[in-house]
C-alpha cells in the first residue's frame, strides 16, 4: 500500500510552494514565508503575489505565529511509519549519481530536493549527489546541468544552516563562484550565495574568497535586471559582516549602486547605509560629484526604509566634513529634513533630527 504525507495546502507558501519556516502575513492579508516574499519585495514588486493587488510603499511583515504553531505540530505529530514510507519512496526515485551526469538525472536530484522536503534533501545530500552538483555547477560548457545543480543547490541550502555550512565546507564556493562570472547561471549563483551567507561565519568565509565579492560587484556593474537585484542582495547580506564592506568599496561597488539608486532600488540604499559605517566606504562616497543630491532624491521620494538608510548615510558623511555638510544644505536637505523629523516612523524622526542639529551647528556656527 502506497504512503504519502499530504501537508495541507496552507503550509506552503505560495511563491516557493515549500513549507513555510517563517510564516509573515502581508497586508494584503495572504501568508508567505519571510525569505520568498522579502526578495519578491526586494526585488522592486508592490504587488501581492496573489492578488496583484497594491501594496504599502513599505509594507510589513507580520508574524503569523499560529501557523508556524500548526506546521510545527503537525511536523512533530507525523507517524513515524509515515516518515519512513515516505522516505524509503524517495530513496527509489533518487537515481545513482556521478560525474558526469546527464540532464534526466539531474532533473529527478531537483525534483527531489525541490519537492520532497526535508527528508528528501537530506537524502540527497547523505547521497554523495552534492559533490557532482557542485562539478557540474562550476561547467559553463553545459548551461542546462549548470542550471540544475544550481537550483538543487539553493534547494539544499533550505535545511538550515548546518546544511549551508556543510557545502561551504564541501568545497561550494569555488564553483559557485565561477558560475558568477556570466552567462545565464550568475543570477541564480548570486542567488545561491545569498543563501549561503546567511549563516555568520560562512559571509566571513564568502568574503575571504578573492573573487565572490569582485564577481558580485561586476554583476552590478555589467549584469541584466535579474543579475544586478540578485547580486546587489548577496552584496547586502554579505556587507553584514564589517570587513566585507571594505572589500565591497574596493571592488568597485560603489558607482554601480549609486546607479541602482538612482533607478530607485531600496535594497542598493541599504548596501550604501552599511558601506557608509566603514572609513572607505565615506571617503569614496566623499569623493562621488552628484551623490548628495542622489540622497536628496531619496529623500524626497524614496521608500520609507529607503529614506532611513539615506538619512544614515547622510549623517555618516556629515558627521566629520563640513564640505559635505555644507553641500548637504545646499542641496536643501536641512529643509527636507525639518520637515521628516516629524514622521510617524521612528527610525526616520530620530535619523533626521539628528542630521537637522547636525547641519543647523554647520549653518549657524561650523564645527569647533
């Protein structure tokens, strides 16, 4: 007799299709897991997946703790017969692997890894199947398995962070950083990456690598839409980390996300608010003709988060340059600022007060 787990429909979410660990609910009232819907908004969308109705310019996340309550009971409360019926079903669809592979194989690891669940992925990771994944992902001379091991990569990674870390410590990064220097799989290994650094140690880890952070920088620079969002996510994450975002401003980083910017990109603001707490991100910002007024645009019509974090970065350089606190008030960002100290988010009042007593002690008496 055939045994099969059914999870009820409201356990997935609906962007990924993959049980939610993090269920957030949007305005719109829809549930999504936290990871899918921030890069659906990430990605510049305010719409609701589902409804494609509009949403909030800043929308929030909600926790929805009763479901992640129920998912978690329900997981906990699985017979074990089950489990192991289901396990034992998917141990005959996982095919035996090596390099080379061919597409089919390849297929069924995704299907698995994709569609299985925790159990699954587990199963192919004990396999042995993640060291020909990750042949086959640094091979450019074959996109379609590249493309395959990169997606059954990401779909690893969802295990949490002991499974990141044991790809990272399998060897993930030279191949996944060699599929970040073009053609139609950098996108997803940016992808990949972002995953990855997640966990704190594997983002000093991805830094360290002489090229991921290079590669990620040029994708900015170079890339389509998809590459620049994703490579400008990963740079976000990784930038966490305080010795990435020297590294960050040394690859070049820096022009291209005054670009995205400029192109109204939240996620590149918010890499420059992290860029701006280190001396060489403020002093390349410094040295940028135009960037204050690329700020000032921000403020003027930017995201709420994304005026957050250009008044951060605005009190970052006027903090010790009367230059650019000087160019700051010409630029009419002492105006702009009198009148968001006001503003019912928090983070926005107490970032522009402070940039107002800032520019005011410039206007009215310069620094001592």
């Amino acid at each position: 007799m055939r045994m099969e787990v059914e999870l009820p429909d409201d356990f997935r979410c609906p962007i990924s299709l993959e049980v939610m660990t993090d269920p957030v609910i949007l305005p719109s009232g829809h549930t999504f897991d936290r990871a899918s819907i921030q890069r659906w908004l990430d990605s510049g969308n305010r719409t609701c997946p589902v409804t494609n109705l509009p949403l909030p310019p800043s929308p929030s996340l909600i926790p929805n703790h009763a479901l992640r309550s129920l998912i978690s009971s329900f997981l906990a409360q699985r017979p074990t017969t089950i489990d192991a019926a289901a396990g034992n079903r998917d141990a005959l669809l996982l095919p035996p692997i090596s390099f080379p592979s061919d597409a089919p194989t390849l297929a069924a690891v995704l299907r698995l890894a994709q569609r299985g669940g925790p159990n699954s992925r587990r199963l192919v990771a004990d396999s042995g199947a993640a060291s020909v994944l990750l042949r086959h992902a640094a091979a450019p001379d074959r996109p379609d398995l590249q493309d395959l091991s990169l997606r059954a990569l990401l779909h690893l990674t969802l295990d949490g962070d002991d499974a990141r870390l044991g790809l990272v410590a399998e060897g993930a990064l030279d191949p996944v950083v060699a599929a970040l220097r073009g053609g139609p799989a950098a996108a997803l290994a940016a992808t990949l990456l972002t995953s990855l650094a997640v966990v704190d140690v594997n983002k000093a880890t991805i830094g360290a690598h002489p090229a991921a952070i290079p590669l990620l920088a040029a994708l900015l620079r170079y890339g389509d839409g998809r590459e620049r969002r994703e490579a400008a996510t990963a740079l976000y994450e990784l930038c966490k980390f305080a010795e990435n975002r020297r590294r960050t401003v040394r690859a070049g980083a820096l022009l291209p996300l005054v670009r995205l910017t400029r192109e109204g990109s939240e996620r590149a603001v918010r890499i420059l608010g992290l860029l701006a707490k280190c001396r060489e991100g403020k002093e390349e910002m410094r040295k940028l003709i135009g960037f204050i007024n690329v700020l000032s645009e921000v403020l003027r019509a930017g995201s709420p988060r994304g005026i957050e974090h250009a008044l951060l970065v605005l009190n970052y350089l006027c903090s010790d340059s009367r230059e650019m606190a000087f160019t700051a008030i010409k630029e009419g960002i002492l105006d702009l600022c009198s009148v968001l100290a006001g503003d019912m988010n928090p983070n926005i009042g107490k970032n522009a007060m402070e940039l107002v007593l800032r520019l005011e002690k410039e206007q009215f008496g310069g620094y001592s």
